[in-house]
C-alpha cells in the first residue's frame, strides 16, 4: 500500500492512497486543478483515481470532490448526514454510495472502516484502509481521541494523524477567544501534546510511519509538533532499548505535496 498527504491544513485537505488497481482520495479540499497538479507531482494522473471518500462537508475537504466525480466518473461515498449538510458543494455526484458510520465496507482492493471522530460537523469519521495485508489510519479534524478511536488504530502499520496547535501560541496568537475555544474544545482539534499522548497509547513493533497533519501555519510551528512526536519516542527508547522499532515521523504541509509513503516493510515478519 501507497499514500502520500497531498495537502493539509486549513486551506485545503487531500490524501492519495493505493493499493493493486485501486487509487482513491480521502478528501478533496482543493479545487480540481490543484488536485490533478498535486496528483501529476506524484506520478498519477487524475483519470486513474478510483474513488473519493469523505470525511465530513468542511470545504477544506470537499472543495473540489464534486468537480474531481464529475470530470472523471468518480464514485464518492459519504455519510448521508455529511451529503445532507454539504449542500450544493455536493451535488450533482454521478455517482454517490452511502456508507453509515462504523459499517465496514468493501470497495475494489480495499476494506474500508468510517469510525466517528469528535469535530464541530454534521457526523464526521476518519477512515481504516486494509488491504488484507497491511493497516493504514487516516486521523485528522477532531478535538479528542475516544477508546474507539484508540481501538481501531491500534494495529496500523501507517497512520495520518492531526498535530494542529500549540496551546500557548494558539493562546497568545491572533485567534479571537472564540476560535481560539473552537479549536481547542472537544470537537476541534488536538494539539501536539494531546496528539503525542495518543500515539504513545498505540505505538506498536508494525507501526511503520506517522505523518502529522493539519499542522497550523498560525498556531503551531513544524518543529513543535516534532519535537512533542520525538520526546514519546525517547521515551519509548529509555524503556525498550535503542534498536525497538519506532515509526518513521514525516510532515504534511498545506502548500506542498508530501511524501509517497510505501507500507509493508514490517508486516507479517
């Protein structure tokens, strides 16, 4: 399995993920030109996406959805109350399957688990992806981390996960005090130590690699969110010894494509 964070942040969300013949979207925040840019520096050509899944009907992540399915024939599943609440941003889909929230379904090479995050939206999820091999988790848009969430992320072997804010720059930012309790309350967003605790709670010996996302150009800076990921894994170190596997850390950004992760590597040893 493949993915690469082809955008994140408050500007716009977008995710490729492969596996065999199947290539899908989690989000398209950006407008369908920028996605099909995004795509193309990756090596894939718009017109060979398979599907788009959605999140929830944020326009940093819907954005271009509709454009992308109607240009290419696209299938988008969505939850019926994410649909209902997008409005017009998704309309006119010529193709649209509805899934409900925690029903694993089958789409292609994929199974596909929608399990509910806690965010300021109509019946937001984040996604498992499986391909019968290896475990990829998509994580981004909520404002605490609940036992379920814990509990289906437990085994991924690749993992997207919000790293968003630092609370004394949030605190001290430009933010009026309403937004800045928006994105720190239990349906916003985590910050980077919330998100550190959370990963510390799920590390395992097959997590290959951790991309943090919907990293703030406002409230937070790349270096904290790191630093708050690399302290959990010293830690780690400190209690297992230096040679325990510890994932990959990379970066997502909002104005460039990330990198092409390849799982795999560590499962079924």
């Amino acid at each position: 399995m493949r993915f690469c964070v082809l955008g994140s942040g408050s500007k716009g969300n977008a995710t490729f993920v492969e596996s065999g013949r199947t290539r899908l979207l989690i989000d398209a925040g950006f407008s369908g030109k920028e996605i099909e840019r995004r795509l193309a520096e990756i090596g894939v050509e718009a017109e060979s996406l398979s599907a788009i899944l959605i999140t929830h009907e944020h326009g940093d992540h819907v954005k271009g959805a509709a454009i992308l399915s109607r240009r290419y024939r696209l299938p988008v599943f969505v939850n019926v109350a994410t649909l209902n609440a997008a409005g017009p941003v998704l309309d006119n889909l010529p193709q649209c399957h509805t899934f409900d929230t925690g029903q694993t379904f089958i789409f292609q090479d994929f199974q596909i688990h929608p399990y509910a995050i806690s965010h300021d939206a109509t019946d937001p999820v984040g996604f498992l992806l499986n391909n019968g091999r290896v475990l990829m988790g998509y994580c981004t848009d909520t404002g605490l981390v609940s036992r379920l969430m814990q509990h289906r992320l437990s085994n991924c072997h690749g993992l997207v996960l919000e790293c968003n804010h630092d609370p004394d720059l949030l605190r001290n930012g430009p933010y009026p005090p309403s937004l800045q309790q928006r994105v720190r309350g239990k349906t916003g967003h985590l910050a980077n130590a919330e998100a550190a605790g959370f990963l510390r709670d799920i590390l395992h010996d097959d997590l290959e690699h951790v991309v943090l996302s919907h990293i703030s150009e406002t409230n937070n800076r790349p270096h904290l969110a790191r630093e708050a990921i690399a302290a959990v894994l010293e830690t780690l170190r400190g209690q297992r010894g230096d040679d325990c596997p510890v994932p990959v850390i990379s970066l997502a950004h909002q104005d460039r494509v990330g990198e092409l992760v390849t799982l795999g590597g560590r499962a079924g040893r």
